[in-house]
C-alpha cells in the first residue's frame, strides 16, 4: 500500500541552525501538506502546496519556514533558523485530487532543537 | 472560526468493552470529518471519514462513527475494543478554503486494560 515517508525520524539541531525536513508523498498525489505537534498540544496546519506553489498558511509558517517541491517526489521543509519553540514533531501529508479528499500522513519527524 | 473540540483527554477501558470517543466541531457549512489514530511512535492513521451522505460511517479496524448535525457531533464508537487499540485518537474537520487544511481536536488518549 502506498504510503508517505519522512526523514530523518529524529533531528537535532542547535538554535539559529537552518534544518531540511524531507518527504515522499504518496506518487500520484498533487496536494501536501505540514503540520506540526508540539508535545501535549494539538497537531497545527503549517501549508498546504499545490501546483508548485504554496495554496495556503497559517499563522506559524512565518518567514522562517519555506517549503519546497525539488523534484518529482520529494516535497521539504526548510526552518531557516531554528528557535527552541520550533521543537515539535513534524508531519507530512498528501491527498489526492479533490479538495477535502482525505490525507494520507507520513511517520513525522521529531525535531529538538537544543 | 472552525474548531475541534475532544472533551476527554484520556479515557480507560477493559477489553472486550464498548468505546466511545465524543467530538464536537464548530463549522459553519457541512463539514468533512475525519478520525485518525497515532499508535506511540507511529503517524497519523486515517480510520474514517465523514463527507456527506449516510451519516453513519464504517472505518478500518471495526471503528464507526456517526455524524449528528443537530449536536455537532462526530462521535467514533467500537463494539468491543481490543488491547492494541490503545493509542491518541485525534477528530478533525476540513477547514474549507480552497486546499482543505485539516483542524484537529487536542486528541483523547485510550488506554485499554486486560
């Protein structure tokens, strides 16, 4: 069964560092998506993508993040410098052809930054 | 605005019970609704989705829910539950717009005793 994957499973990174979080959506998905779960909170939209170009984002994706479609596969998210509140689990997510059609998650990435 | 509401942050029971986990949405036109699970360490499952039609629902893992407009309520249920249904379930509703961001509630963690 298809399925989205994330790498790596864990980063840590030391504040002001620039970190790349890395995701295979399911192939023949056009829309993605990032979310993130602080611990104990809820999981927030980050942005959605389609097109090759960012659809919509929420309050945090600030001018620190930056997403990215570099290949036919791959979709990333750059946090430019880290701070200490961007520690969080980060996941990934893709659905297929019609808004509101279910999304599919990847494992997420945890990252930790010290 | 839309929201999520998961009033029991941690609910027991014994296996072989019946479950229930409650979500309440806020939203202002007919909602897509969904219910994802996290085992620990793992990501988000998708166990079913609500998007218009019968209200009741049949998901993966013997899990349903029903959609109750007048209570604006999307509650999941399972006849007998099971000791590895242990895990966070999380209620979410699409957000609308024009990419269909995902709200979530804060998650109701289910432990399951032998």
């Amino acid at each position: 069964e298809p399925e989205v994957t994330q790498t790596p499973s864990h980063q840590v990174t030391q504040m002001g560092q620039e970190v790349i979080l890395r995701c295979v959506p399911i192939s023949n998905h056009l829309y993605f998506y990032w979310y993130r779960q602080i611990l104990g909170q809820k999981v927030e939209f980050l942005v959605s993508f389609y097109n090759n170009e960012i659809s919509e984002k929420s309050e945090i994706f600030d001018d620190q993040f930056s997403v990215e479609r570099p290949d036919g596969s791959n979709f990333t998210l750059k946090i430019r410098s880290t701070k200490l509140e961007d520690s969080a689990m980060y996941f990934c997510a893709s659905s297929g052809y019609r808004v509101g059609y279910e999304q599919y998650f990847g494992p997420g990435t945890r990252l930790t930054v010290t | 605005a839309q929201s999520v509401t998961q009033p029991d942050i941690h609910i027991t029971v014994s296996e072989g019970a019946s479950l229930e986990l409650r979500c309440n949405y806020s939203y202002g036109a007919t909602p897509y609704l969904f219910w994802y699970v996290q085992s620990p360490g793992q990501g988000l499952q998708l166990l079913l989705k609500y998007f218009s039609g019968d209200t009741l629902v049949q998901g993966i893992k013997g899990f349903e829910a029903e959609f109750k407009r007048s209570q604006s309520s999307f509650n999941l249920r399972k006849p007998s539950v099971h000791w590895s249904d242990a895990a966070e379930y999380f209620c979410a509703v699409g957000a609308g717009g024009s990419q269909g961001n995902l709200i979530f509630g804060k998650g109701t963690k289910l432990s399951v005793k032998p």
